[in-house]
C-alpha cells in the first residue's frame, strides 16, 4: 500500500464490525475472540477491525469487558490489521473515558457514535465528538446513522469536524447518497459505507470502503468489489454487487448480530449466543439465511 494510498484510506478498504463471542451462559470468550479476529483477518482479508460497535452487543458488556475484547484482538491480530474501538455512548464523559481506556489498551483508532436518545442539537454534536478528538492521540471514525441515533450529523456539522487533524472519516449509515457527496467535494474526510447493500454506490460518490457486517461471510468478495471498482472494472464491481445482495441485505432480516453470530455457528466459528435482550436465532431464521448465503454462492453447511 502506498503511502497516497494508505493516506486516502486511513483503515484499509475492508473493514469488518465484529461480534463479540461469548461462551454458552453468557460470558465473555476471550480465547474465541482472538478465534475470530484471525479468522477475519487472515481468512477474509479484513484490513480493519471494528471492536465494541453494535454488532459487537456494546449496550450489554461492561467497560472492563471493553477494555479485555480490545487487548485480546490486538495481540490476536498483530501488525496484519488494525484495531478500531467502538466508543461512542450518549455521555460525553464516558466516551471520554471509554476513548481513554481503548487508547491504553492498543487501539488504533476510534468509532464513535452519534449521542443516542437524547438527540442534541447540531451544536451539541460538534462539542461531543471534538471533545472526544481531544481527549486522545487516535484518529476517529464519526459513525453517522440517524435511524438508531434519532439524529444525523449534518452536511456543515461534519465539515466544521473535518478541520480537527484527529477527525478522518466517517462510517456513514445515513442512507443520503447527496448529502455524502457535498461532504465529500468540501472535505477530504474518508467515508466508508455503513450499510452494506449501498456499497457500490458510495463508491461510486467517493467512498474508500465499508465497515460491514455480513462480511463476516463475504469478506473476501466484498474485498474484490471495492478493488474492481478502484481500478476501472465497473462491470466486475457490479456482477460482484449483485452476486452478494441476499448476503448484503440477508444478514438484516433481524438485528444483525444474531443472524452473524447463528452463521458462524453453523461453520464452527466462535460465536456463542446473544445476550438480552436480543434473541437467538429461530430455525426458520437460519434456514433463510442458508438459503440467502446459497444465493450468493456461499455454504453454510447443514
């Protein structure tokens, strides 16, 4: 990767939300997060890690629980991939300190989220992920999803962010493909897709890769989508794009996590179950997600 190139995408191109393994009453699986983490990395081609997002069930493990997940995944992955900590609560204090934590345990970067539930004003927002950006020495991930925050970060919000040197992209979920490009002509923040299914039109508009969750399964094509894409082959990115839409979109047909971890299962992978109060996956849940998977070419096997 060349420095330009490295500079452009801060994280890679493919970057995988990774759930959290648990054991089967419910704790944390240290041994089977580095399990998977490798398997991510080596075996998907993942250039980056999300640890402690939502797929990762952050709303139900503990801080020391955080802090432990990040230690283990950085010594599993090594230098083959960095290491990005999901941080973002609606309390600027905890984040801060939450940042802190992921710092001191080897984090490469940050993921933070918008404040959730209490939708600040715009204003609110700024001094929120600034104060973050302050507060640590690592590059941050904005993570912009409305449909759970209940508030966007605004088109001017997220170009007045863009001037502090710590801020350097963001993973956008916010499904407005226009305003992503008026960010994109006035910044030079990297953008990674949020929402897999879209992929290829956020490249299209100027994204630099994804931060997905059915690439859990589809790593290395989704890898080849985006590379296709860079240099020139749209007609490949396109066959590739519509080839991984059952997985794309399969994976959301309940809250993601609990479709991942049930696929993974299935291909003896740590996973474990979801804790409350998501719920397991129904057998008719994973018999649909076999069949998406078989659409796609990929076998989850019976």
């Amino acid at each position: 990767m060349t420095q330009e190139h490295s500079a452009a995408r801060p994280f890679g191109e493919l970057i995988t939300a990774m759930v959290s393994p648990f054991t089967a009453d419910g704790a944390l699986d240290l041994d089977g997060v580095q399990r998977l983490a490798a398997h991510l990395v080596d075996e998907q081609g993942n250039d980056a890690l999300v640890i402690n997002g939502t797929a990762g069930e952050s709303p139900t493990t503990t801080d020391s629980e955080k802090e432990a997940l990040v230690r283990a995944v950085v010594e599993a992955v090594g230098d083959r991939a960095k290491v990005l900590a999901g941080v973002g609560t609606n309390d600027t204090r905890h984040t801060i300190e939450l940042a802190v934590g992921a710092e001191k345990a080897g984090a490469h970067g940050l993921l933070v989220v918008t404040p959730y539930y209490n939708k600040p004003p715009q204003e609110g927002l700024y001094r929120h992920f600034t104060a973050v950006a302050d507060a640590s020495g690592l590059p941050i991930l904005l993570y912009d999803i409305p449909h759970r925050s209940g508030v966007p970060i605004e088109t001017e919000t997220l170009v007045r962010l863009a001037a502090h040197d710590r801020i350097v992209g963001v993973k956008d979920a916010k499904g407005d493909l226009t305003a992503t490009s008026w960010v994109l002509s006035r910044t030079d923040l990297a953008f990674y897709c949020g929402d897999d299914a879209t992929t290829l039109p956020m490249l299209a508009i100027g994204a630099v890769g994804i931060v997905g969750t059915s690439t859990h399964f589809t790593g290395q094509q989704t890898k080849q989508l985006i590379q296709a894409y860079a240099r020139g082959d749209v007609a490949e990115a396109l066959a590739l794009h519509r080839r991984l839409l059952p997985l794309f979109t399969g994976v959301f047909r309940t809250q993601g996590t609990i479709l991942v971890k049930a696929g993974l299962a299935i291909k003896g992978l740590p996973a474990g179950p979801v804790r409350p109060p998501l719920v397991d996956a129904t057998a008719d849940q994973v018999a649909q997600l076999r069949a998406d998977a078989a659409a796609c070419g990929l076998e989850l096997p019976a």
